[in-house]
C-alpha cells in the first residue's frame, strides 16, 4: 500500500553537489519540496571533480582496463554524495536515508560503462516511504547486474537515473539541478537575445540534445518521453519559482507551439568527400557499410550528380572519429569494395539546425533559412532535414554569424 | 569442490596502497605468492589519506551523525582501492577482482561504525577460485546488516577483515603488511638495541597491542588466536625473505621461549586519585559501576590501607576519559553514593610493561623489574600484574630510561 504524497524526483549533478556548502544549498530545496508535500526521492552525481580523480586512476592504472573494475571504482562518487545528503537532510530535521545502486537494487544489463537499466523494483522504497521516510537520497548512475556486479550508465548517466526512478514511481515531476537555469533558443553566450523557453518538447529536446545543447543526456530525454515524464530543468544556483526552469514535456501540454523554437550548433562536425567515386547501383551501400562497422557515426550524406559514371559523395561525422573513417575507406578501396581518387576531409566546419515542432504544420521554414543565410553571404555545404528540424554545414568562422541570423529571422527573442 | 590451491591472506593497510606507485609494489608481492602457489585473498584499506577525508565531510555535516550513513560514506575509500588493486593485478596478467563488502557477503551485527564479523559465507569466492581466479581482492574494514545495510568494522577494521578470511578459507597464513618490518621486543625509536622478533605468540601480542604497540588491533588478535590464523607483520617496502617480519603463533610453534619478550610503554594513561574515601564494605563496586556505566576504561586499581575508616583510592584510565571520570566521580559523590575529599587527576604520567610467555614458569620477573627501576631512581606509581605481564605507571620523564632499563635487564637485545 504505496504512501499516499505525491512523489518528486530531484536530481543534482555534480556543480550542484561540488562541496558541503553546495549539498546544504540542495538539500533546502529538498526540504522545500518535503513541505510541499511530497515524498522525495533525490538523485545524486559525485561531487564534482570526484568522478574524474577516479577515472585518472584507472586510465594511469589500466588503459585497457576491465571495465567491471571501472564500474566498481568510479561509482564510489556517487556513493559519497547521497550518505552526505541524506546527513544533511537528518540535520535539517527531515527524515532521509541514502540508497546505494545494488540496495534499491536498480538492475542494469551486463554491458559495464555503458548499462541500461532494465528494472527498478520500487517495494524497497515504498516501504521505507510507507514508515515515514520522507526523502529517499540515491546514488546516481550506477546500478548492478543480474550477478551482483556494479555497474554505471556512462557519463551523465544520472539524469538517466533519475528519469527511471521518476517513471518507476510515477513522479509529478522529474527536476533536474544543474548550472544553468533552463533551456534557450539558443546558446546565450552567443547572442544576448538568447531567451529561455518557458516548456518544450520531448521532440525537440531531444533534436537540441543531440545537436549540442548539452544540458540534459539524451537517453534520459528519450526514457522521458518513451513514460511521459515531465521534466524540468532549473538552476541549483538561483531561488525556484513555479516558473523556474523549463519544462520538457508533451507537445499536447504546449498550448501554442512556435514554428522554429532553437537554434543549435555544434563544432564537432567534420565533412569527408570522398572525390570522384565510380558509381553504380549499390555504390552507397557499399561505402556507409563499412563505416557503420567501423563505429564512425555519420549524420549528413551528399551525392552529387554523376557525370562519365563517377560521382563525389559527401558526409559528416564528429570529428574525433575522423581517423577511423579514413581507415575504413582506404580498407573498402584497397579490398575493391569501392574506387575513389581522393578523401577530403574538412574539420573546419560545424553544423547549425533550427528545430521545431510547428515545423510539421508550416511549410517554408528551410527557405526562409537558407535565404536569412544568404544574406549573410554564408555559404550553406551541406544540408540535412528531419521532421521538425533543418541542418546546415557551414564554415566554421560562420557559426556565430548564423546563428545570430537564424535567432533573428526566426524571432527567437519574443514569446510565441 | 575448493580449489585445491592453498590460500593465502594477505592485507594492505593505508600507507602501503597510498598512491598508484605503492599499489603497484603491493601487488608485485601478491603476484609472487601466485606464483609460489597460492590462491591469494588481499583485503585492502582506503589510500592513506581518504578515509580521514571522508570523516571530516561527515563530522562537519552532523556532527551527531547516522551512523549507518557514516558506514555507507566511509565505506567507499577501501572500494576504490580494490578495484585499483584488481586492475593493477590483471595489468601483470593476474586474474584477479574486487569484491566489496556486500558482495562477499561479510555479514556483521548491525552495530554500525563498529560492528562485529557475525559470517563470512566462502562459496562466492570459492566458485570463482574454482573458475581460475587466482586473486580476490576485498575491500576491507566493511559489511552488510541482515537487513542489507553497510556497517564498518571500527578504525584498523581491516587486519580483522583479514584474518576473519584467513579463518574462513582455513588460509595458509595471514600477512599484514604494514609499515613497520615486525614486532620489535621494543620502540625502536627509544632504544637502539631494540630487537625483531622472529616469532610471538598471541598472548603476547594480545598484551603488547593493547598496551600500546599499535602495530595490530586487538581484535585482530584476539580473532587469530580463537581460530589458531598464523599471523604474520611485514613491511611493504622491503623485499621479502622466508623469515622477513614477525609470525605470530600459537606459543606451541614457539620452540623456546623467552621469559620476558618485550618491553611495552603508553602515554596515553592517567592516575586518578579520590582522595579520603569513606571506608566500608563494597566501596569499591560503589566507585567503579559508576565509572564502567560513564564508559571509562578502568586499567589499574590500587587501594590504599585504610586509616580511621577512611582511605584513598587509585585507578588509571585513558587520558580521553579523565573528564569523564570526573564527571561520574562527582556525581556519585552528589547522589550520596560515594563520599571523597577530592579527585585528583594525574596526567603526567606514563605505563610501562614488561610482557612474556615464559613468566609463567619462571618466578622473580616482577622483583627483578622493581630492582632495574630502582637502581635508575624511577619511582613507581601503581603496580599491576597478569600472568604474563607486569606493568608499572611511573613519572612520565622517566618513560624512556624505564624502558631502556629493562630492555638491558631482560637482555632483550640478544636472541632467547
């Protein structure tokens, strides 16, 4: 028989929790929360720096390390963190205890360093709840296998946690503390117009996610929007309001959705030519293959028109995998899978996307994005689409310039 | 089945895995004795330096802590290091991994913070033993609660840890490695004819630990002589031989042994004077129930002879408690209990011991200790005997030449 309060789910990543003092300042949040009424349960993330000392020691100790070592020590973080909050919490008069991964157990697949979790059985928690817990701390990021071993989710792996628990136990809400105080229409540092979005989608969070907004882990965007878990961005730093922080949430929950709602960039883009391939049918097939096997993850692809049966064929991956698809290609000619006379690879580009939900009911914004482009006399190299967003490659010197246009030519600075 | 290797037990303390260099020099010895045949059990503590670090974030969040969120802070320094030791063991093609606590399971009371091994089940370790795993490395100094909370086993938990696994797996032997080479028949630092011991036995070093040769805990002691563990102290910093450090054994593996085998001190005492204490029948009970309730540790007790109905009593206990032996003294007095002139605390003085198996069947050591301390003008304070140690509190100046008086006496200097 579950408690009856409302859950929350309160997580705080590593600047948040950095010191004593820091942990103090979360756990008033915390509190606050406690008498709002509900049952909390907070996810917690090594103090900061805590993570790294311990991934040093293991790359110094082992660099092909076994990563069921790695799991086992670099979880210890994590683990530091919820004893001191759930302190902290007691002294503040709140009854709190902390979870470590194998005691809720949060059950993970075998595949160390990166795990997914697979189960998160909530009688542990209940019970404690049902006898008058009120705040329940666990440690982030980690879990354990089938076997008893401890594993962790990969880096940023606690916004993760914290999504599953908040499906698990069916949160309210699922608040994620962090150092910034929401999400934005664009990087702020880049234009003052910047302005932060009062909800946004789980679609669209997750195009900015993956295009280098980086404030929330993608899988943990996608796990939100797979249980519909609302869930809020805000800042550690500042003093919460009910409108504090951004929402991501269902598009349905979103009264009136703007056309274009960011512009996202990313300078972990390069773009490979592959120059004067002999095409034939299949000649596709035959070149991403082997850089699908190669682990090079490629996101824009270009085929030129082909003239006297040979081609160019363009695409973009990050940059730090830039080596391996080069090797994958001379691999592919010299095995006769493919013929080309040259691989050109430019680092010196980056990738700028306008996303938005409206996009699906309003024709024309590309257009207007590639002529506000235009007019900057940025030349666009190459362009990707999807559902509800537009990418570009474009110089690198440009970035800025383009974004500035986009923000501008979308509107991005007023509400909706 | 268990394998039918023989197991060793061999444990690290904190200044012997400080760094990643000093872990790498504790498991090159681990991997000789893989090589000299062994199934190999290394329990390690947290790198020097890291629990303290952790207690101090605790005492400073709650000073009256939980106890069982203590357990669950502190706890995490010894699981780092052992998985930096099963890393660094594989790195040397080693199959080794780490096991915490929980995972063993070493199951304790429930007295966190200072908990008591209640079972160690071996079929955990014995299956992966039996698997060809030549090393398990367990994080030492922690378990688990029957209701799957952390406990930890006290400070210097670890060498108890050890040889609770020595016990458990009927191990060979187990090696403490330490700081120091053996247990010396006295401070080196006090006298420079201060000689190794080859071997003791339990008894013995049952006196000295806890007579201030703070080599090994007690318990671990204590523990090895109910389960007859072969205990041996050597230095992580020497190269080993057959005979390096100090076995201790069972008094039976002693071929000869000496009369008096070690000269103990300790500082850490005071002398507590009440002062005309009114005289009657069970007086005695009167003053030191109240003092074990307060949690004073009541060592030596002299009575003097009574004059006039009245007299004076004597008693030593840690210098930590003279407070609150104060304490309970006055209120015992209040509470009509007890009646005394006055308490006078006595700081400045020091115990020293004279510790040996062969007292037993040899009369005379005590006179002959008064008659060394005599002839160098060293007063004694109080006097108490057991039946294989004599110790004296004397003026704490005297705390050196006392000790030097009686190595010379005893001929410690010179091999039994």
């Amino acid at each position: 028989m579950p408690s009856s309060r409302p859950r929350l789910v309160m997580k705080f990543g590593g600047t948040s929790v950095a010191d004593l003092a820091r942990i103090q300042n979360a756990a008033l949040k915390v509190q606050k929360e406690v008498k709002n009424g509900f049952d909390v349960i907070v996810i917690v993330s090594a103090m900061s720096g805590k993570t790294n000392e311990l991934v040093g020691w293991v790359n110094e100790t082992a660099p092909m390390f076994d990563a069921r070592e790695y799991d086992a020590i670099v979880s210890s973080g994590e683990n530091v963190t919820a004893g001191l909050m759930a302190l902290t919490l007691q002294e503040m008069g709140v009854t709190a205890r902390s979870w470590q991964g194998w005691q809720v157990p949060l059950k993970t697949t075998s595949a160390h360093g990166a795990a997914r979790i697979e189960e998160i059985p909530t009688d542990n928690l209940d019970k404690k709840f049902d006898q008058g817990i009120k705040v329940a701390v666990v440690a982030g990021f980690q879990g354990i296998t089938e076997d008893g071993r401890i594993t962790t989710l990969g880096r940023g792996g606690s916004d993760t946690t914290a999504v599953a628990f908040a499906a698990a136990f069916s949160a309210s809400r699922c608040d994620i503390y962090t150092d910034v105080d929401g999400i934005y229409t664009t990087d702020p540092r880049i234009t003052a117009k910047a302005r932060k979005l009062e909800k946004i989608s789980y679609e669209e969070m997750l195009e900015l996610a993956s295009l280098g907004a980086k404030v929330l882990q993608t899988r943990s965007v996608e796990l939100a929007m797979r249980f519909k878990v609302r869930l809020r961005v805000l800042s550690s730093f500042e003093n919460q309001t009910d409108n504090s922080g951004t929402l991501v949430c269902d598009e349905e929950e979103i009264m009136e959705n703007s056309v274009v709602s960011g512009v996202a960039y990313s300078r972990d883009e390069a773009k490979m030519t592959l120059v004067s391939v002999a095409d034939r049918p299949g000649i596709a097939a035959a070149i991403f293959t082997p850089l699908a096997k190669a682990g090079v993850n490629v996101d824009m692809i270009v085929q030129n028109i082909s003239e006297e049966g040979r081609t160019d064929m363009t695409f973009s991956c990050p940059t730090d995998q830039v080596k391996r698809a080069e090797a994958a290609m001379e691999e592919a000619k010299n095995s006769g899978e493919i013929n080309f006379h040259g691989l050109i690879a430019d680092q010196d580009v980056c990738k700028v996307s306008v996303v938005g939900i409206g996009m699906r009911s309003h024709a024309g914004v590309a257009a207007q994005m590639f002529e506000a482009l235009s007019d900057e006399g940025v030349n666009i190299k190459v362009i990707t689409t999807s559902e509800i967003k537009v990418s570009v490659l474009v110089d690198r010197k440009y970035m800025e310039l383009a974004v500035q246009a986009l923000h501008d030519t979308f509107g991005l600075e007023k509400a909706a």
